[in-house]
C-alpha cells in the first residue's frame, strides 16, 4: 500500500505505479484464503472474515479505501427494504423480505418533511463523528488514502426511502412535487456535508446512484433541476476547505459526467458501462478516475 502512490494519482501526478482499489472483496472468501492462507468461508466468525479481509488488501497494495458513512441508519428506520440479489458466492447475501414504512399512498410521500423525520446532530458532534470515521480507517490502513462520506446523497436516499416502485411512481405522477421532496431531502443532508468540510478528512466520497445500467431513468432535465445543483452544493464547502471529492455511480452515468464535473468533484469512480475514454479525453489532465475494468475477465476469461 501507498499512501504516496494513492494521493499522487489523485493529485494528477505521475507515481512510479499505477494506484489499485477494489470493490466487495469481503464477498470472495475463496480469494481472501488464497491470498492470506487463513481459510474464511460464509461460515466463518465475522472477525476472522474481518481480519483476512484487512490482511488481504494489505498484502496485494490496494492504496485507495472506500468508505463513506452517512447512509440508511440515519433515516431513523424510515424507508424500504426491496430485498437484495445473490452477489456473494455461496449467495449467503440473497434477502427476499420486502418491506416499507410507507402505505403507497403518494401524497405522503409528497409531503414528507426529513429535517422533522431524520436524524439531525449538532455541528461540532458531527466533525467528530466524520474526524473519527476517517481516523479508525486510518489507523487500519495507515499508508493508504482513507476517506469519509455519504452513500444516500439524493437519489440514493430517495430509493432507500422508497424503493424503485414507489419512486417511479411518485417521480413519474408529479415530478416537481417529487422534486421539491428532493431539494427538502438535500436540505436535510446539507448540514453534514458542512461538517465533513471542518473535519479530518482529506478525502471525501459521495456516493450516489443516479442512473441504471442502460442510462438515467428520467428526463435528463429532472436531474438537472433537482439533482445536481444539491450535489453543487453539497460540494462547494467542501472544496473551499480544500478537500479532494470523490464522485461514485454505479450504472452508466456517461450521459452526465459533464453536469458531474460541473459539480465540483475532483474526480469519478465509475463501473464498466461508464466511458472511461470521453472522461480520459476530456478531463483526464482535470480529473481522477478509478475503475471501468471488467474484472469478471479474470474469472471467467474473455
């Protein structure tokens, strides 16, 4: 690991080798095994996963660790639960159970008001909170670049408040109320933004599913009314305090790397379906960017 190596990158310098990160390793116990020759498998106590997980990011040089914090626990249990997909390889993560606090009714998701639902912490407790996050990431990985951050930054956060279904439903029946939800819904989240500012960090991740794998799900025009001036926002403190802010969709979000850019962010995390080219081509002396590689290759070959 590098914690050199990893800022470098990030600062648009030239490190000796290129940086390395990795995603849901914890899913690939056979991996972890391999690499740190202490077997783990879906059966193993959650520390003994824990530490091979840590020994295995040690021992292969991943200098970039992703983490953010803010994120569905901080809805004060509002929300709805889809389920999830087998990802894991013995599918030990399949959940079937669906369920929501919500009644389908759609003027109460109209109304909703997060600033009197959600958690709301004074401004000096959550510098502490976000300086303690990145804090312990760092005193795991002390010579890699370590990070703080949200996960249910808007869309994120509308989705795990109602799932794809009501979603839709209420963005596709009224989209400026819906809209307006979201400016409310950003409000409320703005304040921790603020505080990630004052705090330790160096690094900031937002996270944010804004699209699907085939592209945005809505009217680009939605997004650029209600989703990325809050994301602007959201960034200008940051970058005042002179944090590095990192930006992350899954999906392909190609469509919007320039309202992206125009956020404010110092660089992308993008999967595969994302054009890495047009970012490299266009804001590759501006810009970092992490990922786009297929690993699935490894496995299964070409």
């Amino acid at each position: 690991m590098s914690y050199e190596d990893g800022w470098a990158a990030l600062r648009l310098e030239t490190p000796a080798r290129v940086p390395r990160m990795e995603f849901s390793l914890e899913y690939n116990h056979a991996l972890m095994s391999a690499i740190t020759g202490a077997h783990v498998d879906e059966k193993s106590p959650p520390e003994l996963v824990s530490r091979a997980y840590h020994d295995s990011m040690v021992k292969w040089n991943f200098d970039f660790q992703w983490r953010t914090l803010i994120g569905r626990k901080f809805l004060n249990n509002i929300g709805t639960s889809t389920g999830h997909a087998a990802y894991a390889n013995d599918g030990s993560d399949l959940d079937r159970d669906k369920h929501s606090t919500f009644s389908g009714d759609l003027e109460e998701v109209y109304n909703l008001q997060p600033k009197e639902l959600f958690v709301n912490m004074p401004h000096t407790e959550m510098v502490g909170m976000f300086s303690r996050h990145v804090g312990d990431a760092c005193n795991d990985y002390p010579d890699a670049v370590n990070m703080t951050g949200t996960y249910g930054t808007v869309i994120s956060g509308l989705l795990f408040l109602f799932g794809w279904d009501l979603l839709l439903e209420a963005l596709g029946t009224d989209p400026v109320r819906f809209g307006e939800l979201a400016n409310r819904y950003a409000q409320w989240l703005q304040p921790y933004f603020n505080a990630m500012a004052d705090s330790a960090a160096e690094c900031i991740m937002i996270h944010d599913d804004i699209v699907w794998a085939e592209g945005a799900f809505t009217h680009p025009a939605w997004y650029r009314e209600y989703v990325f001036p809050n994301i602007k926002r959201y960034i200008e403190p940051l970058r005042e305090a002179g944090k590095t802010v990192m930006f992350t969709s899954d999906g392909n979000y190609t469509q919007f790397i320039d309202d992206i850019a125009g956020c404010g962010v110092s660089g992308f995390v993008m999967e595969p379906a994302t054009d890495m080219a047009y970012i490299g081509e266009k804001y590759g002396r501006t810009h970092s960017f992490i990922g786009n590689a297929d690993t699935r290759v490894l496995i299964y070959g070409t």
